[in-house]
C-alpha cells in the first residue's frame, strides 16, 4: 500500500527528516504515505472517512524522487490523507515522482486541518492515466467525495481542510490528462459552507515560484475548483501552458 514509508494511524508528532527516498512504488503512493484514503465508519445510518489521527507530523529535509503511486489515494512522492491535521511539509526535494492518481509531487486527499507546504522544491513530477482526469501534476489539494446527501439531496464533499502554501519552487510538472500542472485545488469547500461562516476551510498560496508546468486539460500553472476561500498572492506565475489534448477536452464523438 505505501511504497517507501507508510505511517497508517495513531502517529502523532512523527518527524520524518533528512532521508533519501527514491525509486519505491505502492497502490497509494510511492514514497511517503500518511493515513489511509478508502477506509470509512458506519455509525447507525451515518457514513464518515475514517479519521488517521495522525496530527502534527513534521515531514522536512528529504530527498523524494523517483517514486511512482498507482492512484489508489493522491500522490507519487508525498501522501496527506484524511486525518493529518497541523503537518508541516518543509525543506524538500520532491521531483520525478510519477503518478496514475492526482498529485505526483505532493497529494493531499481528505480533511486535514491546518497543513503548512514551505520552501520546497517541487520538480519534473507526473500525474497521468489514459482513462481518468488525474490532476495536480505539482501540488493537488482536494477534498474527498461526499457519502451523505444532505437536506437538498446534494453530496458535499468534507472539503480538504485550510492549507498554505507558502515560498515553494513548483517547476516543470505535468498533469497529463486534467487539470492543475502546477497546482490544483479541488473541493476544499463542501460541507463546511453549510455551518459557520467562520469555520470555512481556505487556501493561502503566497510566495511561490510556478513556472513551466503543463496540464493536459487545463490550468497550466494553477486549477481551481469548489474552493471558495483562496488567497493568491505575490507569485510569480509564468511560462505556465495547457494543451486541451485531454479526453475531457472533447464531446463524446466528435
């Protein structure tokens, strides 16, 4: 299941630094993975992702490369799935890392509150499968599927927690067959936009470098979707492309 390191549940405060991981493969990521993106409670008539409690871990100073995820969860180097809350991912090298999923550099799938994302270097990472409108070729952020219809019949999703992104270098990255070469954000906001206004996830993305990344669909630097609290500033954004090649780019039959 977890490639080079996986850390299940019940790790709070792990630190995981200064290694050189490279060259591992797994079903839901390729080189560290945190939690577990398909486990679920049934309360009564209640359905919920299982909660990893793996909050406050610290992942800093590594070498992640080369490693490939078959899309099970999100992400070829780095996993964050539900129950990660306050984790800091600082002072990496992430690059060449390959996934079938979303997020080949760094994918983050389900309610983790609080995630920091600094001064990394997020390079050359892939996300693709022929059929699937995989995303998020540097950095995917996103909410899991909602389980319960809510009074209108709607499934919102959780959403993905509140996120900053801060002072990475995010270059050369690919999503081949969606959306987000650099950065996608998808469904941060569901259910919490129900309750108080106050408690609404966000995303801040400041300070960043994204530059000569590629989707297959669209957003070449950045891809934003159902997130309604983001904050982009003093980034520089360039030399960013999407080639609308993908499967979704066209009506069926045509």
């Amino acid at each position: 299941q977890g490639g080079g390191i996986a850390v299940n549940g019940f790790a709070q405060y792990l630190e995981i630094g200064n290694n050189r991981i490279t060259g591992n493969a797994g079903a839901f990521s390729g080189g560290i993975r945190l939690g577990q993106p398909q486990l679920i409670n049934e309360q009564g008539n209640t359905l919920s992702y299982t909660d990893a409690e793996n909050d406050f871990v610290r992942i800093h100073h590594n070498h992640i490369a080369r490693n490939g995820g078959r899309g099970g969860g999100a992400g070829g180097g780095l996993s964050l799935h539900t129950g990660a809350d306050d984790y800091t991912v600082e002072q990496n090298w992430i690059c060449g890392n390959f996934s079938s999923g979303s997020g080949a550099g760094i994918g983050h799938l389900g309610l983790s509150d609080n995630g920091v994302i600094a001064d990394n270097m997020i390079l050359f990472n892939e996300s693709f499968a022929q059929a699937n409108a995989t995303s998020g070729g540097g950095i995917f952020i996103a909410g899991q599927t909602g389980l319960e219809p809510d009074n209108a019949g709607l499934l919102l999703s959780p959403g993905s927690g509140s996120v900053t992104i801060d002072s990475n270098v995010i270059r050369g990255n690919l999503a081949g067959a969606g959306d987000g070469g650099g950065i996608q954000l998808l469904s941060v906001n569901g259910e919490d936009v129900t309750g108080n206004a106050n408690s609404w996830h966000s995303v801040d993305l400041v300070n960043n470098m994204i530059n000569n990344n590629v989707a297959g669909l669209a957003g070449g630097g950045i891809a934003i979707q159902d997130a309604v609290l983001v904050s982009i500033r003093n980034n520089t954004v360039a030399h960013n492309e999407y080639t609308a090649t993908a499967a979704l780019a066209f009506s069926p039959g045509v």
